[in-house]
C-alpha cells in the first residue's frame, strides 16, 4: 500500500513541462576596413633598410586614403620620421604629408603643429623645403584661419636667412600666397609682430624695425641665386593676383632686373614691370641722366620693346606678348615700335630760350683767331636725352624678323592687339603684316591671314599689298587659301584694278583647286557687296556684252563663270543702274541660280520683270519680332490644353506643330526654338493618339493593329527626347527637365504595353524595379523643378510613390496606366536661346554621274568636306557612316586633327573615308551621312544652370545611340574584280 501511495505521488508531482527554447539572438557583423595606418605602420617596421621603406612609402603615395584616416596616417608616418636616419625616406614622408593635406573633407589644421615640431630637428635643407612646401599646401586649405596664417609666415620669415636657395624659395612663395599687403614683419626675420605695440609710433617695437611683406620680399629681389630673384618677383606677382596692390617703389628694381644675366629672372621682371604699368599708368617717372619725365606706361613700354632683342628667345616671347597688352601707351611711343631709327618726336629738343641762353653764355662770337672756342663746353651724349632707349626703336620690326617662329608669331598677336585699338596705328603696321604671308612656316602665315582679317575694319589695300595677298593663294595648304578667301570677304580695296586683280586671281585658284569652289563663290560675294562702285565698270568685261552685236552664251556648268556672275549680282543689290547692262540670258541666269544658289544670289529688283520674293521688305527687323510674337501666341494656345484626353487637342497640336515648322522654314533666325517646340509637341501628340480610349477597354487580341502603333509611338517618343537633349544648344535646367519628364512618360507606357503583351509576373519585376529606380533617379536630379511639375505625370506619382516600391507588378502598371490618362498637360517654357545641331556636306556633291572605280578588296579615299554649326564637342560625339546597298553600314571617328573652328558654334570637319567593298556587276550608290553620338549618362550638361548636378555619377545602365543630322549624300562607286 505504502509503495503503491509512493508510487502515485511520484507520478503526480513528477510531471515534465517543456518551456518554450528562446531563439538565439543572431549575431551581427560588421564589416570594417582595414586601418591604412595599422597597414602602413607594419609595412614600414618590416623595412630592414631605407631603400625597402621608400619603396613602402612609394606603393602607399599609389593607393587612397579616407579623409578619417589621414590622421592617423600622418601620426605613424611622423613616428617613422623622427626614428629615420636616411635623408631620401624623411624627404619622402614630407611630401607624403603635403598630399595627405589635400584629401578631401580632411582638416589639415588637425597636423600643422605636429607638422611645424619638425622644424625644430631637421637639419637638411633639402627635407626643410619640402617641409616649407607641405606647410603651403595646408596653408591654401584653410585660406580663412589668420591664426594658421600668421604661424606659418612666422616660420616663413625665420627660414628666410637659409643657406640654401630651395628653402628662400619655398619661403618666398609662402609670402607670396598668405601674406597680406599691410602683414607686419621683421627686419631680422624672427617672425610677425604687431604693427602698434604699446601705444608707440606704428612700424616700431622695442628697437626691431617692423617691415610690411612687400619690402621684405623686394630685398631678395639682389639675391646671389637667380632661382631665389625668380622666386621673389613671382612671389610679388602672387600678391597682385590675390588682388593686392603692389608699390610704386618697387618700379625701379623690376626695371634693374631687366638686364639680369639670367632668363627666368628677366621674364618674371617683363611681367612686374607690366603689372605695374596697368597699377600706375598715369604716374610720371623721371628719364634717367636728364631733367625730362614720361608716364609710367610710356617708359614701361620702352623697357619691355627693348627686351624683344633680348638674347633669350623665351625672353623675346615673353616681352613680345606683354607689348600686345599695352593699349594705354601713347601713339609716338606706339608707332616708334615700327621704326629702327629714333624718331624726332622721341628726341628731347631745345627750347628757343634755351638756346638763347646758350649763346648769350658763351660771350661772343668766334672770331677764329682761337682755335675751337666756340667747340661746345661739354659734350652731351644723344642716347642720354632721348626718351625711349634706342634699343627699342623698330621692336615689332625684330620681332617679325626673328629667327625663331614662336617670337614672329607673338609679335603678330601683339600687333593684332594693338592695331585693334588704334586705327592709325593698324594703317602704319598694314605692310609689315602683309609682308608676313610669305614666311617660310605656315603657322606663321596663317596666323598673320587672322591677324589682318581681324583689323580690316580699319584698312584699305592698296595695289601692290593687294598683289602681294593675293600670292597666297598658290599656297598648298588648304587652311591658308580658305582663311585668305575670309580675309578677302572682310577687305576693302582702293580701285576697280584691285577687284579686277582679284577676280583673276581667285578664278586661278577656283582652275587650279577645284574643291575651293564654294569658298571662292563666298569671297566673290562679300567682294561685290563691299564694292559695288568698283565693279560697275567691269561689268561690260566680265559678262563679255557688246553695245552692237550679240555674244555668245556661257556655259552655266562653268565654276568660273557663276563665280562671275555672283560677284556681279551682289554688287547689283547696292547699285540699280548695273541692271540696265545685263543681257537676255543673265536675267536668265539669275533666275536659275536665285533658286539653286539663293544663299549666293541676293534678290534683285529687275526692270521690267516680277519683283522676286524678299524684296517687299519681308526680311526686314520687324520681321524677326513678329515671327517671335507668333511663336509664343501658338505655345500659349498649346497651353490651354489641360488633359491630353480633352476633345479637339490632337487637332490644336496638329495645327500648332505644321505653324511651327512652316515658321521655322521661313524664319532662319527662329529655326531653332521653332524646331524644338514642334518636337515637343510631336512627342505628346503621339501620346495623346497611344491613349486612345479603344486600345485600353479592349482585350489585346482584338486590338492588335492598335497596340502595334502604340508601341511604335512609344518607341518614336523615345527617339525624339533623345534629339531634344543633346540636338539642341542652349537649354536650361527647366527645359531639361520637362525631356525628361516626356521620356518618363515614354517608359511608363512601354512598361503597360509590356504588361498586356506578356504572360507572367517574372519578367515584369526587374522591369517595374528599373522603371522604379528611374523615377528616383529624376526626383533627385530634379528636385528644384519638381514645384513645376505638381499637376503633371512625374508630380502625380511622387503623390503615390510610398505605394508604388511596395506594391506587385501588376497594381503597379494599373497605376501608371491610370497616371498617364489622367495627367495634366505639361507646358513648355522656352529658354533664351535655342539653337539646332546642323551639319552640310559640302564634298561630296552627289551629283556626278562618274563612279569612283576601285579595285575590289583594296581601299579608295574619299574626300569629306561638312560644315557644322552649333555642335557641342565635335571631337567626340561626330561620327561619319558610310551604308552599302548590300545593307553593310560603317561608322567612322574622325581624328581630332580634322576639325577646324573658323568661327564661333562653327566647325569644319575635313577628313578622308576609306571605302572597301567586293566586287559588284555594275555601279551602285553609297550613302554618306553624319551622325551626331550621345551618351545618356552624361547627365551634366554645360549649359545647365543648376550647379547641383554636377556632382552626381552617371547611371550604371547608360543609353548611348547616335542621331542623324545633315542631309546625306550618295555617290556613285564601282569595285572592279582583280586581275588575274
């Protein structure tokens, strides 16, 4: 019974009960870079020599460091300083400092005084100046610290004194690039001080003379070491580029340095003797031996002319290229530059009182009993007197016969400069220059051809510089004979012998380089137009007319002949009687070439005949006003639109967008904002026509054809934001923006497409989360537009963007769909200036009938010649593609060295295509086009105005294509089978 009790209670009390385990708490980790200075501190104990711990510090100099890190890089690397005995390891951790000073968001005042403890151990000079150049370089990163800026003079002016020329230097420079003008410092460079201490006189203190930076810095203007006199003038030259204004004492010495023996101490004093002439132009400095006195930038102008003889061609280049920044000095001055011997104006004269005196003091008469008593009582030395050093006279005269080039070309630029400024001084210099066009090197020639189109505003060509011109265009280099044709477009010539001379010449030149031919009939244009007096009585010669019997009508397949007759109807715009001289088939001609030619062939108004378009006065000013009214009353028309599902809005866009381009046809000045709003609007109308309500209450099978036009528009809208962005100069952020926002709307209704096409929630996720990041992507780029954009389609889904990351595929493309028909019209606001990427093919023509035969398998060149107007980065984005009739396509890069820029927004590329093909039965045409390549991810255009982009990476997942602009150009080729 007892056992059976015991029994009982062991199973009553003796129950198990089974807790529910607690889970573990996961363990979490962090993830941490390795210390660089842990790293660096290990690599540099395993060095058993100096030469195994520079190349320790050379690998480290390689890799990037945080800007948390420097700190304590710079702490181990400082350890290591102090323990090293080699000069080349100290010298290495020194530089190594300076760079660690430039990390970004790293503040170097955190390591100046452990940088400035090592001053006081270091004895080699070589490790204190680039400790000097590592204290300028945490000095130019905290620019607003006086406390830092005047530790570091003091330690400027204390190792002022050093043996060693690297360290004055490093010293000057340090002066240069903090000090202020009124910095206090000491005569015995022991460091700064106050200016007024105790209430005494300003400048002194307890028997130290206190000295500002400019006097210190001008005392080692005598230096022993010429690398130090360098050091000290640039130096100066760095407190007037910080915007302090240097003394006017300093003018002497720099003109002492002047005749220095070495170069670089005479170059830096060319530039401080200029500075100083455009700080004291007015002021009168005393002509040294002689009581006369000259302005400041007269005498300067003197000094730096002498210097273009100088023995130095660096020196020559430098004084030559200063002489074109002189535009205050006086004329006589100016034009002495032009000839060897000393004028009379520049010749110091006595006055009639003086010579009076003169006379009076010699007492009498000679009688000539005595022998030389009326010789002079001293003798007086003519250089002494005159007022500019004869070592001057004719500077630009040497200059342009100098022996090297890079002297003859800075003088011409000088030239330039100063002619621009003076007319009288551009006449006088006119023959100098037109003598350049026969240097032996073509640089110097061709620069000299843009220095005179530059002044032919103020000059008249006679014959015989004429002639001489006119020479250059035997020249093989087609960049000269183009710039001469400018040169002539912008000249103007003194008798009809002149345009008679130079349309003999250009028609020689048109014989012997045919490709010239546009450019010359572009000179013959400008020539008529400027002188139309001129060519009147050449008429009769140049159109072969007889007042009696009747000649013989030219070719109009003649280059020469049309050349002719442009040059002759341009001058007839300015002169009416030169109409009465025509003969029957010249009217006939103009007709012909007004149409094929109308940017050669002005309008006329010819007797007798209909007035032909754009005489009445339609091109006139008004005309460009009235054009831009026109142009904002049809976007303010658009503007009324505010749903594209509003009845009667794809019939406002159809007829505003063929407004728009007709507009942008007739007015050239509008093309381009005319272009790009039809664009725009071209985008949502095909928006607009993809929403119809048919396609989206019907199921796909029923509406096939109509999907298919919704994706094609889908795809087109693509294409064309594509042309908006990088076709078209001159957008702003808001313009940029609203692109973008239409190519949002472009991927949306792709993404819905998708979803009604295709089967499966799979193939839409990575689709919806690429659409997803997108819509981030523009709300950061542009989230100071976003106020603009609250009623549109981007503003609608940023209301919704919490459900949108998470919700499925499938209520996300509900969403959007909902989204695009309910979206508000965005409206367009044009920028300032926009202008239209445009390309024209000059060469080829296309229109020769001979195929360019080949052998097949072997390459032929064929010569391109384009014009590009308004192309931003032509080097890179200017591509040329060649299609075969085969279908084959070949795109080709043109070097660098293709592209020439004879004005602004205008390029010229001149490049050859190598064609290559099998053999074809017959000759068949290739078409040549330009392609103008774009990039999406280069988000950060230079014409946008938000500065916040800058800094933002491109997408991983960048879209590149190229657009075709320019009209192509097809040309008959024909590869032959190889012989046998």
């Amino acid at each position: 019974m007892a056992a059976h009790l015991k029994k009982r209670v062991y199973e009553e009390f003796s129950k198990v009960v089974q807790l529910p385990q607690e889970e573990a708490p996961a363990k979490k980790l962090r993830l941490t870079k390795p210390s660089k200075s842990a790293a660096l501190h290990i690599d540099l104990c395993k060095a058993s020599n100096p030469t195994d711990a520079l190349q320790y510090l050379l690998h480290f100099a390689r890799s990037s460091v945080e800007a948390e890190s420097v700190e304590g890089v710079v702490r181990i690397l400082l350890e290591h300083y102090y323990k090293e005995q080699d000069n080349s390891v100290r010298l290495k951790i020194a530089s190594l400092i300076g760079l660690l000073s430039k990390t970004q968001n790293f503040n170097p005042e955190t390591i100046l005084d452990d940088t400035l403890n090592t001053f006081n151990t270091e004895k080699s000079h070589q490790i204190l100046a680039q400790l000097l150049d590592t204290l300028l370089v945490i000095g130019t990163q905290l620019p607003e610290s006086p406390t830092v800026r005047h530790r570091l003079i003091e330690v400027a002016c204390k190792h002022l004194s050093d043996t060693y020329f690297g360290v004055r230097n490093k010293c000057l420079q340090l002066l240069g690039c903090l000090c202020n003008v009124d910095t206090p410092l000491n005569k015995d460079g022991q460091g700064l001080v106050p200016a007024v201490i105790g209430g005494g006189a300003p400048g002194v203190s307890g028997g130290v003379c206190v000295r500002d930076a400019q006097s210190v810095i001008s005392d080692y203007f005598a230096d022993q070491d010429p690398r130090v006199r360098t050091a000290a003038i640039k130096a100066m030259l760095q407190l007037h580029e910080r915007g302090l204004k240097i003394q006017q004492t300093i003018y002497d010495q720099a003109c002492r340095l002047l005749c220095d023996d070495y170069e670089q101490v005479r170059s830096a004093a060319v530039q401080m003797v200029w500075v100083l002439s455009q700080i004291y132009p007015e002021s009168i400095v005393p002509i040294p031996s002689s009581n006369e006195q000259v302005r400041l930038v007269d005498d300067s102008f003197g000094k730096i002319s002498h210097m273009v003889s100088d023995g130095s061609w660096v020196v020559r280049v430098q004084a030559a290229k200063t002489l074109g920044n002189m535009l205050q000095v006086s004329p006589h001055f100016l034009e002495q530059t032009l000839d060897k011997k000393l004028m009379s104006d520049l010749r110091r004269k006595r006055t009639a009182h003086e010579r009076a005196k003169e006379l009076y003091a010699s007492g009498e008469f000679s009688s000539g009993r005595k022998w030389a008593d009326d010789a002079p009582k001293e003798k007086v030395d003519t250089s002494a007197v005159n007022l500019i050093a004869s070592g001057a006279c004719g500077a630009f005269v040497h200059g342009l016969e100098d022996e090297m080039y890079e002297v003859r070309i800075a003088a011409v630029d000088a030239l330039s400069a100063l002619a621009q400024s003076s007319a009288s001084f551009a006449e006088k210099c006119l023959d100098f220059l037109v003598d350049m066009f026969n240097d032996e090197i073509e640089e110097v020639r061709l620069q000299s051809i843009h220095v005179l189109r530059q002044i032919s505003i103020n000059i008249t060509l006679r014959e015989d510089q004429l002639d001489t011109v006119l020479a250059v265009l035997e020249d093989s280099s087609r960049d000269i004979r183009e710039a001469l044709h400018e040169l002539l477009c912008f000249t103007n010539v003194s008798t009809k012998e002149c345009i008679q001379l130079a349309l003999l010449e250009l028609l020689k030149n048109l014989t012997k380089y045919p490709t010239d031919r546009n450019s010359v009939w572009k000179c013959l244009k400008f020539l008529g137009c400027r002188h139309p007096t001129l060519v009147l009585p050449l008429v009769p010669e140049l159109l072969s007319t007889h007042p009696y019997f009747h000649t013989p009508e030219p070719d109009m397949d003649d280059p020469a002949y049309i050349a002719v007759l442009v040059l002759v109807f341009n001058a007839a715009q300015s002169c009416p009687t030169m109409t009465a001289l025509f003969s029957d088939h010249t009217f006939r001609h103009y007709t012909y070439l007004r149409d094929s030619l109308s940017h050669l062939v002005p309008p006329l108004r010819l007797p007798g005949r209909k007035q032909a378009p754009g005489v009445s006065g339609i091109e006139g000013s008004g005309s460009v006003e009235s054009a831009q009214l026109f142009l904002q009353q049809s976007l303010s028309r658009i503007s009324t639109i505010h749903n594209l599902q509003d009845p009667g809005a794809q019939d406002l866009l159809n007829f505003t967008i063929r407004d728009l381009q007709r507009l942008g046809e007739l007015q050239t000045e509008l093309a381009g904002a005319a272009d790009f709003s039809a664009t725009y609007l071209r985008c949502q109308l095909l928006l607009t026509k993809a929403l119809q309500e048919k396609l989206w209450t019907m199921a796909v099978p029923l509406c096939l054809k109509d999907n298919a036009m919704a994706t094609a528009a889908a795809k087109q809208m693509l294409e064309e934001t594509y042309k908006l962005e990088f076709l078209y100069s001159g957008l702003e952020n808001r313009q940029v923006a609203t692109i973008h926002h239409v190519r949002l709307q472009a991927k949306a209704l792709q993404l819905v497409l998708t979803a009604r096409t295709r089967r499966g929630v799979e193939p839409l996720i990575s689709v919806c989360e690429k659409f997803l990041q997108e819509v981030e992507s523009f709300q950061r780029l542009f989230v100071v537009e976003l106020p603009h954009l609250q009623e549109s389609f981007v503003g609608k889904l940023l209301d919704v963007s919490p459900r949108l990351s998470a919700c499925k595929p499938g209520e996300l493309v509900k969403i959007l769909q909902t989204t695009l028909r309910q979206s508000g019209f965005l409206n367009l606001q044009l920028p300032k200036q926009v202008q239209r990427a445009s390309a024209t093919i000059i060469e080829p023509t296309g229109e020769s009938d001979n195929p360019l035969r080949f052998t097949s398998g072997l390459v032929v060149a064929l010569d391109i010649d384009a014009t590009l107007e308004h192309v931003q980065d032509p080097h890179n984005t200017v591509k040329v593609q060649v299609l075969y009739p085969d279908g084959q396509s070949h795109v080709i890069q043109p070097k660098p060295g293709d592209f020439r820029s004879p004005g602004p927004h205008r390029h010229r590329l001149i490049t050859q295509v190598y064609l290559s093909h099998s053999a074809w039965t017959e000759a068949c045409q290739i078409e040549v086009r330009l392609l103008l390549a774009y990039s999406s991810s280069r988000l950060c255009k230079a014409t946008w105005s938000d500065s916040s982009t800058e800094s933002l990476q491109p997408a991983e997942g960048a879209t590149e294509g190229t657009i075709p602009f320019g009209k192509p150009v097809k040309v008959f080729i024909m590869p032959k089978p190889a012989r046998r």
